[in-house]
C-alpha cells in the first residue's frame, strides 16, 4: 500500500466521514480498530486536528501568545561565572 501523503489524507477524511454518517455523531478513536486509528492520526495528526481536517468540527481559535518582556544585558557584576572567573 504505497500511496501518496495526499491520497493517505483522502483516505483518512473519508474514514472519519463515513463514521460519522453511519453514527450519526463524531467519531471517537475507539470507534475504530487500532490500524485504522494509527493510520488516521499518522496521516491527520492528533485526533481533535483529524476531525478539523475532515470538515466534521469547527478548529478552536488560537489563544494570542503573551508578550514576552526582554531581558536586560547581563554585566560582569551579575553574572556568578564571570565573577569566579575574575577571582582565579
């Protein structure tokens, strides 16, 4: 079964479609036998990205990544190596 990544993508889409027609609700990992579900999140990656990937849930918005403060420079007075080091 050589396929590439795309149709590999296809494939698990269409896995997760069809579950989810047949159930009626979306599929959970255990609704599929351990290959399939390997296949599926190797393919689509973690489970909630394979749903998103299959159109069957909407993706959580990305929180905004706080603002990260800069650090001052570091001076030989603050600095334990360098103060050692002047010592020797």
């Amino acid at each position: 079964m050589d396929m590439a990544l795309d149709e590999k993508k296809q494939w698990a889409i269409l896995q997760l479609q069809e579950k989810q027609r047949r159930l009626g609700r979306l599929p959970k990992k255990d609704d599929f036998d351990e290959t399939d579900r390997a296949r599926i999140k190797a393919f689509l990656g973690p489970w909630p990205r394979a749903l998103e990937a299959a159109g069957l849930k909407e993706a959580k918005p990305k929180p905004p990544k706080p603002h990260k403060r800069k650090k001052a420079a570091n001076t030989a007075g603050n600095h334990p190596e360098k103060e050692r080091e002047s010592l020797e």
